[in-house]
C-alpha cells in the first residue's frame, strides 16, 4: 500500500473514533437530562397532586358539610316529631305491651341486642302488665306550630 492510502485509513479510524466518541458523549448526556428531567417531573407531579387533592378535599369539605348537617337536622326533627307515634306504635310491635305510651321506651337494636329502654334495658318480665316507672309521653310537647289552641 501507498503511504497516502494507509496515512487516508489512518485517518477515517479517527475520524470514525471521534464521531463514535462524539455521539456515545451525546447519548450519556442526552441520558443524564433525561433523568434529572423524569425526576423533576416526578417531584412537579407529587407537588400538583398533593396541591389539588387538598383543595379538592376542602372544596368538597365546604360543599357537602352544609347539605349533611341540613340532613342529620332533618332526621333529628323527624326522630322528634315522630317520637309520640314511635313510644305509643313500636312497644306494641315488639311484644313489649307494658312499654306501650311510655316516654322512656327506646326500642332499638344496637348490633344485636335490643334495648328497651333506660329503666329496664331488657324490658319488663313476662306476663307483667305494667311497669313502676312509667311515664306517659306528653303530647303537648310536640306542637307543630305557636298556635294557643293546642
């Protein structure tokens, strides 16, 4: 070989190393940017979505607490006003005759145990009529409006 073909060879290789060299650095950087762009975005995505799931949280908190204390208002009104009905219609469906008008009779389950009320949790024995400590509910308390009529 001519000294010009192999000084020409010698000098693609480096030329062909350089390039490689070149674009091995791009990549690696290219790589590095890449990281540290997902890792940014990650800790921007954490940010944002801390930011937005608590301004949901007390956006909703200030939407639904007014519509949910009107709702348990409701049903306290309504245990009230039906309360004279409950103490007078309940003691008879559940075989409690003795508690039948009495203002004391509670008449719910909690879980499965049944309570009667606050003077006898488990209600009056069998075959008793009446009970010592009952007291008639009082329908004058559950007035539907200021009319003196009542």
């Amino acid at each position: 070989m001519n000294d010009w073909q192999k000084d020409l060879t010698e000098m693609l290789e480096t030329f062909v190393n350089q390039v490689e060299e070149f674009f091995l650095d791009v990549a690696q950087n290219a790589t590095e940017a890449m990281s540290e762009f997902v890792e940014f975005s990650e800790e921007v995505s954490v940010q944002i979505n801390t930011t937005f799931v608590d301004e949901v949280e007390e956006y909703l908190t200030h939407l639904v607490s007014p519509v949910l204390e009107a709702y348990f208002g409701i049903g306290g009104a309504i245990d009230e006003v039906t309360q004279p009905i409950t103490r007078t219609v309940e003691p008879m469906l559940t075989q409690h005759s003795a508690c039948v008008g009495c203002r004391h009779f509670h008449g719910q389950y909690y879980g499965e145990s049944f309570l009667v009320c606050g003077m006898h949790p488990y209600g009056m024995g069998e075959g008793v009529e009446t009970c010592p400590d009952k007291e008639a509910v009082d329908w004058g308390l559950f007035r539907f409006d200021d009319r003196e009529e009542w």
